[in-house]
C-alpha cells in the first residue's frame, strides 16, 4: 500500500503514463478547507458482468474523478512481448467503431476536465477529472473503449511507432533511466518485475496486431476490471450510471489467477555501474529483493514494518538518514529510503544517496551502511517510534484530501491483491507496530550480502 | 561450436547430466593408433516421420555411440516451470508401457556397455555405448521410451525428491555453484539462460504430472530429435535398424520455431559476489553476453573470430594470459578464458582467475583487463595467429579421435541450430581468419562498461 508514496512513486519507476494531459488540477478539490477531508464512507459493489465498482464520496467540490483500473500490467506479459501492456495503454486512445480516435479526448477537454493514463507491472488505469454531469458520458466512452476498439494495421504501426520515439527518448536518452532497467533486471532474478514496464526496445518492435487483439480479448474486460468514482456524487448515482454504461459490456474469459515466476533465495550481493558524459553529480541506490502488501498477507504486518522502517530510516526530513547525513555530517546532497509495498508480488526496498561538495560516493554509501547497521544492532526508542508513525499515518491523512490520490489508493490496492478494508484498517495496523518489529525487519532483509547497488557516475568514474 | 572446449565444457556450466553410470570409457575406442582417426564420410537421412539421424562410421574397435538428441532444453522451458526439462530427463529412465523400470538401463550393463544422459539450454540427450550387435536393442528401447512412458503420480513425486536433493547437493551446497547461478541470472537480463538447468527450487517443487505429460507429449517425438550413430557401423545398417524401430514411433506435433526471448542491449558494468568460509582461495570470473554459431549465422566469421579470441587470450598453457599471469608475472594460479559457442542464441566470453600466493584478487583481475587491453590496442602478430589457429583446429582432430566427443559434436550442433557441413567447414573458416578479425572481437565484445564479473571470496573478505 505505502500510501504516503503513492504520490511520490507515480509516475516513478513502477508506473509508466502515456501523460496525455498534465498533472492534475488537484487544486480544484481544493478550494473547501482541508479541515473537511473526505469521508471514509467508501461503498462497493459488482455489476453482473464482474466489474468491481468502488465510490468515494467527496461533496467538497462540483468535481469527479472517474478511474477505470484493468488488473493487467507488464508482469503479466507473454514472454519475449514485453511492452505489450503499455503499448495497448496507447491504443486504448484510438478509434472505436463507435467514435472516431481522438473524439474521447476531444469530450473532455471541450468540458474544461483532464484525463490521463498509466501502465505498470501489475495494472493499468484511465482516468478522467470532469464535472459530475459529465459522468454518464465519460462512462459511455470508457464502457465502449472496453470492447469496441478498432484495431486495424493501420492503427497498429503509427501507434508501435510512437512507444518506440517513446522509449528513445525516456530510457535510451536518459542514463540514469538505462541504469534503473539494468539495475531492476539484476536485482529480480526471476520475477518479470525485472523486465521494463515500457519493454524492450528489440521486442517493442516486433509487438504487432495479433498480439494487440489477443491483448484486449484476453484482459479488457469488466470482470478484470475496477471502476473507482470519487467526488460529488452518491452511491445510487453511480451505480445506476454504471448500470446503463459498463453493464450493457459483455462478462470475458474467465482469468486463472495471475501467478508470475516467483524470486528464488537470493545468495550474492551485486552492483550494476554506469558512467556517462551526461552525469555531473554521481549517485546511488541500494535494493533488497521484500515482501510487499500483496505477497506478504500470510504474515500480517511485515509489509507494514517495512513501511514503517522507511519511514524511520529515510522517510523525509525528520528520518535518520536525512538528520545525520544531509543536516549533522553534511555528506549528502540527498539522501533517502523508501518502500515499494503496492505490488502484487515480493516487491523492493530501497536506499539512495547523492554526495555534496567533496565527498565521495563510497563515502556516503559506507554511511548510510552503518545507520543501517546501528539500527539492526540497536533498534529504535520509543519516542522515534511513535513520532514515525503519526508522520507514516499522517500521510493517509494528507492523501483523504486529494481526490485523485484517494481514487489512486484505491485503485492500485485493489488491483494488486488488496481489499477495501485493507486501506481502511492500515492506520490501525501501523499503529500496533512495535520496536521490536521494525528492528525485525532491518535484520531479516536489509541483508548487506543479498543487497543490489546501482551506481551513476560522471564520466571517467568507473567503480572498482 | 567451439570444438575443442565441448570436452572441458561438457558436464560443466551448460550441461547438467544424470549421471547415471560414470565416465564414458573412451580408452575403448583408442585400441587402434590414433593416426587412424575417424573417416571423415559423416552421413545423414531422414525418416518418414521426421527424425533426423546422422552415422559417423569408426571401424576401429567393435564398439558403436547410440545418442538420440532432443531439441528441448531448459531454455525452451515455459516460465514459472523451471526445471521440467532435466526432470524429464530423469523420468525418461522409468517404466514404459513396454519394459518396466530400471530394465534398459539393466540391459546395457549385462553386455559391459554404459549409458549416460544430460540436459542443457538446447538440448536433452541420451547415450549409450555398447558393441555393434548391441544396437537393434538399444534403439529398440530408446525409441520405446519416446512415446510409451508411464508417467503416474506414483512415478512424479519420488522422482522430484530426486531432483530436489540433486539440487541441494550440486548447487545449494556448492557456494561456486551458487554464485554461478546468480551470475548467469544477472548476465543475462532477458534471455532463458539466465535461469539455472536444474531449475529454481521453489519452481521445481511445484512440477508435478500434468507438467510432464504436457512437456513429453509436446517435445518427445521424431520429428524433434536427432539420432547419432557413431562406431564399428555401416548407414545401410543403421537405416535399416532405425527404420525398424524408431520409424514404428509416430511422428508428433509440428513445433513452432525455436523463437526465446533475445538479450537487449547492454549499458551497464555489474558484479556478482559472494563470500563463504567454506572458500579458500578467492577466484573470480568477467563474462560478456556475445553472438553464438546459432545467432551469428548472418555475420560470417564472427562466432569462429571468438572462438579463435579465447585460444589467442586465453585457451591453455601456451595463451597469452597463462604465459604473462602464471608463467612470467606469477600473479595467477588459475587464469583463462572459454567462448561458450555450441548455443542456439547469444551466449558468453568469460575469462577467470584465482591469484596465486599473496596476490591480490583485484590485482589479477586488473593484469587481466591490461592483456585484453593491450590485445584490443596493439592486436595481434602474424606467428601469434597462425599458432593459435593450429592449435584450435588441431583440437578437432583430438576431438576426432573420441567416437563419443565426436557424437556430441554432432549433436549438439545439430540441435543448435548448425548443420552437418558447418562442422565439415569449420577448420577451414578457422583458417581464414585475420588478426583484423581478431582484433575487431575483442574491441567489439569485451568491452568493460559491459562486462559482467564475479567474486567468489572467502569469508569476511567482502568485495569493496
């Protein structure tokens, strides 16, 4: 869940968005105070035909945020058709046989909404930020894209064409995106975790258009789908809308269970080093193969600890990493953890580091190795712990009050093995975390000879 | 192909035998002078359903090679099912429907034969060495076990204890072996050979009947293997033996091309490193994923150009490595380099090194870069090239005098995506390279911003 970095991993490393519209006009759930957060009266229910629908009520504004997740992402692609995910986010903005391309994005724009679209490894979402009048057609529009896309030649190869500029420019002409790929396929030995959400560049160019149709007939479907409304509107609205859009839509295949190759026992330490002309300031970042909220549910709250323990270690300003080496030692120009628990399967623990002034990159990592090491030896006082969490919780509090990231937490929960109640009794089970817990989870895997290095440096500063 | 490592190599990294019966008796096969080598009249034909069968007549001694090659690998494995290869190989010396278990393997040791089997990437492959009047029985079998396996529960679960403890035994308790395995998982980042032969454990527990009936009715058929006779046998024999029994055998289901998920380009440096007390003396390896003889078909010479690189670099006691490291520098106790060529897509170019006495690890591993250095600077001279040529095409001509190193050669080229005249061919491209070409393949592929290295270390001594 790491419901505090949902905002901060979007767009990150784990989801890749077609960013067809800018970032969100959040300040128009805004303009209540924030005092009046949202309601934690979220309904669900299920249309006969599967789709899962949650509502979140938010009267604050005359706003809407209507989110369709479909529980498929990169992690669920065919061997050697990696990007097939991501390249169907793309032909999901096509013409369908109803309306021609461009016309759904047309409709929203002509209404003064925004829209947007991503792709991870484990799901893919659309959403749109409209007026709740306009929900009945962002709800036609999305049903229909669901079943009716026109997937011709025609549409296929312009479109392959695009995610191929696409990754030229984001990973190929970007060292430090080349480094993450490299770095996330060491540190994944099995799990197609380690395979890019945007894929490779020599399968992207064999993706074709019996590969898009077998796609879409397989995944696109309202039983492999989640619909999230948040905003001004109540749970009767919605389901009637809902009814009349997404229930005419014909239930798909049935799924067998989404079950990806699983890590093995990791045994090595290893480091994945690049140096480019184009890098000034060198970094790095350390990973550790964790449990994550979905694949940890047989041992109620470790994937909570490991929240937690980043919270602790290298959560923000108040984290230990961040008060001794960036404001005590000056060694750090940035210096952090964090924990990437909304996944389906074990998932990855991270800390990262830049250096400032003369110090150098061995010099930082050493550091924060031994904030890791005091922590496993002498855990955490009591105080520490309890100001960590309310900063943790505190973090759910802020998100209530973003209409699109509430619809988010929702979505990504939901998609990734989660229930409803999971979000709700997170605070709680953050709550009854004890030292104890967090020392825990530092010993058992922050394991320095299972790590995983990436290093980037300026050119020239090769690592030994 | 890399003709004259398939003896070095086999058994090693690539191949994972059975083990059955121990070492093949090649002193059989050496009772005439050596100067009487093999004939060069290798023959093949088909038969009407599909199998390939290739006779390498050997009149020196009354003994005949029996190999029946499958083109099925763990690199064919589908993911999540790590593993069923080799187990099939195992379970191809139970009960038939027509001889109870244990009864060929039984048959072969009663008349003073052995017999052996081994998986590897490409290929599975089953062997028996017996005398001529032998062989009706032993395609008799082996073409019997194709198609009329038993394979029940009863059969199953035994035979995964089996291998589960084979695991435990090679790799878990073999630090060196461990760190193989990671090592090739962070070689290569996409492509199945990152996965291990033997499989992950947590993937081979879960292999059960419907696994092995899938993977034997899809695999197990003429039409996908290559029969290898080599011995005291004439074709019009062999066909007629082969016609009699393995013709009877029905043609299976026409397979898709060999198609696996390829390598992307490379952008980073990595390591792999492990340390254990139960290491004495540290050792490391630096591999580069590099065409094979299966995916350089479209650039002539360029397989042949590496595979003459790692005799120049690093091929035996007369390389460049063992002359400058062991014999006049005496920094290495141990130093080399290999080209895995016999593979139907990339593979590897490794070089290795244990240091000697109070020489450091690093220290080797530096002198190491400075002679692949200097080879890619300054190339290499005429006397230098023509030595190394002799010496590479002059280990075919060893090679030629084992009737079984001759089968395998056969074999596993054949099952590799070459054919009989790459092997007929091979010296005389060998001979036509240039020290340009020499030159270019060092420059090309070793390049250290993509070089691979593992440390295998002894405990406490952590690699910085």
């Amino acid at each position: 869940m790491a419901l505090r970095k949902l905002a901060s991993n979007w767009g990150g490393a784990l989801a890749l968005g077609l960013c067809l519209a800018g970032p969100v006009p959040v300040a128009m759930a805004q303009e209540k105070p924030a005092a009046a957060a949202i309601e934690n009266r979220v309904e669900n229910f299920t249309l006969a035909n599967g789709l899962q629908v949650v509502v979140i009520p938010d009267r604050r504004a005359p706003v809407v945020t209507h989110m369709l997740w479909y529980k498929i992402g990169s992690a669920d692609e065919a061997p050697g058709k990696s990007g097939i995910a991501h390249f169907f986010e793309h032909l999901m903005f096509k013409g369908t046989s109803n309306h021609k391309a461009g016309e759904f994005s047309a409709a929203v724009a002509a209404i003064g909404g925004s829209e947007n679209a991503f792709t991870s490894y484990d799901y893919t979402a659309f959403f749109q930020q409209v007026s709740p009048d306009a929900l009945e057609t962002m709800m036609g529009f999305e049903a229909d894209r669901m079943r009716n896309l026109v997937l011709t030649d025609a549409v296929i190869g312009p479109e392959r064409d695009v995610i191929l500029e696409e990754r030229r420019m984001r990973i190929e002409g970007d060292p430090s995106a080349l480094l993450q790929e490299e770095m996330s396929a060491t540190l994944y030995q099995n799990h197609p975790y380690r395979i890019p959400v945007i894929g490779w560049m020599q399968e992207m160019e064999e993706l074709n258009r019996a590969d898009a149709i077998d796609f879409y007939n397989r995944y696109y479907a309202p039983n492999n789908a989640v619909l999230v409304v948040a905003g001004d509107v109540d749970v009767a609205g919605v389901k009637a809308l809902a009814e009349k859009t997404y229930g005419k839509v014909e239930r798909g295949p049935d799924l067998p269970p989404r079950v990806r190759p699983q890590e093995p026992e990791q045994n090595t330490s290893r480091t994945v080093s690049m140096s480019d002309p184009r890098v000034t300031i060198p970094s790095y970042q350390k990973s550790w193969v964790v449990p994550s909220y979905g694949s940890a549910k047989k041992v109620p709250g470790q994937a909570e600890a490991l929240d937690l323990l980043a919270e602790v270690l290298g959560g923000g300003a108040r984290s230990r990493l961040y008060q001794a080496l960036v404001v005590k030692e000056k060694l750090a120009a940035s210096v952090g953890s964090y924990y990437q628990g909304t996944a389906l399967d074990a998932s990855s623990f991270t800390v990262y580091g830049s250096p400032i002034g003369e110090t150098k990159l061995e010099t930082l990592e050493k550091a924060v190795d031994a904030e890791i090491a005091r922590l496993v030896k002498d855990g955490i006082g009591d105080q520490e712990l309890e100001r960590a969490k309310n900063r943790l919780v505190r973090g759910l509090i802020f998100a209530r009050d973003n209409q699109s990231g509430m619809a988010r937490i929702y979505g990504s929960t939901l998609t990734t093995g989660g229930e409803i109640k999971d979000i709700e009794e997170w605070p709680e089970r953050i709550k009854a975390l004890t030292a104890a817990d967090i020392q825990r989870a530092a010993t058992e895997f922050l394991n320095q000879k299972r790590a995983v290095s990436s290093y980037l440096l300026p050119a020239g500063e090769e690592k030994s």
